[in-house]
C-alpha cells in the first residue's frame, strides 16, 4: 500500500516537470555554506512552496552532494490529538514525481520496542507537514535507503521517552529532518522579534529552555500569535536527542509570509532553516579566552571592592554553548566560595555575577578581604546543557555534573565534586538529593536526574 499524495497541486506543482524546475530553481538560487561541518538534521518548514520554498531550499542546498542511509522525517500533526508518535504500514510516499521508500525494518523495530510509537495511516493521510519535504528530498540526493515518518503526538510527557527510542538511530549516516513553521498569524514585526526568540532558544540545544519560553511565549499572549512554532513536538524530540551531544545549530535562513506573494504584513507566517552539525575538533575555549575570562572573574571582584579592573585585551564572545557558570574563589588553595547558576545569559555577563557571589555571598564563608586578593585563585566552570538520563550508568564519575529535581526541590554538584571525593555514582547521587535538593538520600530514586559537563579554566598554578 502506498500512501498518496494529498497537497500536489496546491503547496507545490502537480506536473513531475513543473516540479523538478521549481525545486531546482529554488536550490540553484541558495548559497552552498562551506564552513558547516556534518549536517546531522535540519529543521524546515513546510507551508505552500511559493511561501517557504526558499527557506526550506537554503537547507536542503547545504545536503546536496551529500549522502546518507535513512532519513527520519518527523513533524507534527494538524489536525489530530494523541499521544506518542504515529508512523505509517506504507511501503512508499507518492509524489508527483517518484515514489520515496519507507523503511519498514526499522518502523517494525520500533513499533515492536514501544506502543508509544504506532502506525496509524489515517494520521497522515492528507497530512503536508511531511509530504511537501519530499522533492526537495528527492532533488538534494542522488539515493538513500528510505525514510521513517514520524508525526509526534502532542503530550510533552511522551517526548523523552520518544527521544530515548530514537537516539540509537542517532548516527553519522542517517539523517533527521525535522518540518515547522514558526510563528503563525501576527503582525510581520511581532513575527520577527517572536521567531528569532524562539530560533535562539532551538539553538541553545537545551529541552528545557525551549519548552520553557514557548511556556512563556504563550502566557504572554503577543498580537494574535496563535503559535510561535506548530511543529514544537517534533523540535522538542530532536533536542531531548541532542542535549548534552557535542553538536551545534546553525540558523541557515530566515522570511515570513509577508516577504512572499501578496507581500501582506499584517498577519504572516514565520519560516526558518536550521541545521545541525557535529561540532567540529577543536578546544572549546582557547587559553587566551581563558585568561580573558578569568581576567573578567578577577576584575569583578576588584570593582566590588571599588578598585579598577585589569583586563584591557577585550576578545570576542567565547563561541560555546553554555548553559551556565559556577564560579570558585580559593584563598591559599582553600575554598572560600563557589556559586552559579544555570542560564543563557552571555557568558562574560554569567561569570562577572557569579564571581562577585562566589567572593562575597557564599554563605557558607567569611567574604573575601581586600588583604586576601594577593592569594587568591579562580576557578570557573563553563557548564554544557544538561540532559536527561534514564539509567544511571550513563554517569560518568570525573566527566558529568548531576542535577537532580523533584517538583521545586533541586540540587546540583559539578563534575569535579564526585571525581575529588571518590565516591561511587549512588553516593554522587544520594550525597546531591540529600545535602543540595534535600529529598533524603534516596530521594534521586523518584527524581528527574541530569547530566552536564564542565569546561574548567582556572589560574591555579600547575
């Protein structure tokens, strides 16, 4: 059985020929990025081709040439409510020009290994979220094995549990396609400022920080924003995959509806181009950004004594994705505070609180003295975003922080804690519910556990 195609003709040409040019035409005109390392997934949108085809073409042009074994394409449904994540008995999707494969060896694996993903071809019959990805599809390869259609529920609760069935599929040869638009029917300036928000926080790789400001997105309420991103199922899938794994995201491209056709921009739709890449081999933070930042802890501190700073050799922001800074003061190699916090904030802005707080406001410590600053030592540690686990062997003593929460109780200890302490993974754990989120030693046993890593710089002699 296959699945027929439902919006040929009206979000994109009917005629085989008239589609190919279109396509071809959109990638001709798209810029090829030569500094991007291996693209891992893309997220693009799927509204008529005469709205979104340039859009979704400056990502796909970024594949071309490019070759993989499966690609997962994953969107969210329109018109439907459930839970879990819907794929197809289909052998094959039609489109106006050939037909694309679907890999059912794989939908198989997983509809056995889980209910939570299920076939259901009513689901996406004359669904487009997915059916207007695939001559672009067709046109970037020269061949792949097939896809997996995948449309995400909408219950939040299902999705980790999703990305957890997923992210063995998570490898260098298969591809992830994720389809959205992002902001749906405000004014074109609420538009912009909304979709750039929400394409920050996609970017930041955090589950969390995504969830929350589409949260926050909605309470506000902005002028007739009726979503700031409909396929926010399927982007939240593909960040509780790749929380806390060394990728980055990349903002591709970006127009509104308004842009396009009637150029109408009283109320338009948002369309952006994301990829996602390995990050490449490099050191996260050069050691003349270290001693940057460090210069920055360090001067913090003097300006609260009221005294001028000492850093004049400013350099650009520090390119890692951070989610977040502890900061350490040691007086003659004692510890004489360590605070932070977990935020997006800039990184300089992070490190300056925090040392001020660390130095200061520790409340387990006497303040640093003015008489102190000749012994004094700084440590920062630069936090990745944290991920949700669901063992607890995937800790690793010395390399993950854990962060433990339990309704409004939370607790965290850095990677260096547990590695200093020679504790076990359970002591870890127990020590953090008990003595950070106060839940009792065994309380992590019915709490959500995170891992982070930590960049650490210090100006501690070696």
């Amino acid at each position: 059985m296959k699945r027929k195609a439902a919006v040929a003709g009206s979000f994109y040409p009917e005629n085989p020929e008239q589609l190919k040019k279109q396509v071809e035409l959109f990638l001709n005109e798209a810029p090829k990025l030569e500094e991007l390392g291996h693209i891992r997934a893309l997220i693009v949108p799927h509204a008529g081709y005469v709205y979104s085809g340039s859009v979704a073409a400056f990502g796909y042009k970024q594949l071309c040439g490019k070759s993989y074994d499966t690609i997962f394409l994953i969107g969210a449904s329109h018109k439907a409510s459930f839970k879990g994540a819907a794929t197809t008995s289909c052998s094959a999707f039609e489109t106006p020009m050939v037909d694309v494969i679907v890999n059912q060896n794989i939908i198989n694996d997983l509809t056995n290994a889980s209910s939570i993903i299920f076939c259901d071809d009513e689901v996406h019959q004359g669904e487009h979220t997915l059916e207007v990805q695939l001559p672009f599809i067709q046109q970037a390869f020269d061949g792949f094995k097939g896809i997996v259609p995948l449309i995400i529920g909408n219950d939040e609760r299902e999705l980790q549990k999703l990305a957890r069935l997923l992210k063995p599929y998570w490898v260098p040869s298969n591809l992830f396609i994720i389809s959205t638009d992002f902001a749906h029917y405000p004014p074109s300036v609420i538009a912009e400022k909304e979709d750039k928000n929400t394409a920050d926080a996609i970017c930041t790789n955090s589950y969390h920080h995504l969830l929350n400001y589409l949260e926050q997105q909605r309470k506000t309420g902005a002028d007739n924003l009726l979503t700031g991103l409909c396929g926010w199922s399927a982007v939240l899938t593909l960040l509780a995959i790749t929380e806390g794994l060394s990728v980055k995201y990349h903002q591709l491209a970006y127009e509104h509806s308004g842009m396009k056709l009637y150029k109408d921009s009283s109320r338009v739709v948002g369309y952006h181009a994301i990829a996602v890449c390995d990050e490449k081999e490099k050191e996260k933070i050069s050691r003349h950004e270290s001693t940057y930042l460090l210069g920055v802890a360090r001067d913090a501190i003097l300006n609260h004594f009221g005294l001028p700073g000492d850093v004049t050799d400013k350099v650009q922001p520090v390119d890692t994705q951070s989610a977040g800074v502890f900061v350490s003061v040691y007086v003659n190699d004692e510890l004489r505070g360590c605070i932070g916090r977990f935020s997006h904030a800039p990184l300089e802005e992070l490190i300056r609180e925090q040392a001020v707080n660390a130095a200061f406001f520790d409340s387990r410590f006497e303040a640093l003295t003015l008489d102190e600053l000749t012994d004094l030592t700084i440590e920062i540690s630069v936090l990745t975003p944290m991920r949700l686990i669901g063992d607890i062997q995937e800790i690793e003593m010395g390399r993950h922080g854990i962060y433990i929460k339990k309704g409004g109780a939370h607790g965290t200890f850095l990677p260096q804690v547990g590695a200093r302490n020679n504790w076990t993974v359970e002591e870890y754990l127990s020590r953090c519910a008990r003595d950070k989120a106060h839940i009792g030693w065994d309380g992590w046993c019915e709490a959500e556990v995170y891992t982070y890593e930590a960049i650490i710089i210090s100006d501690k002699d070696d």
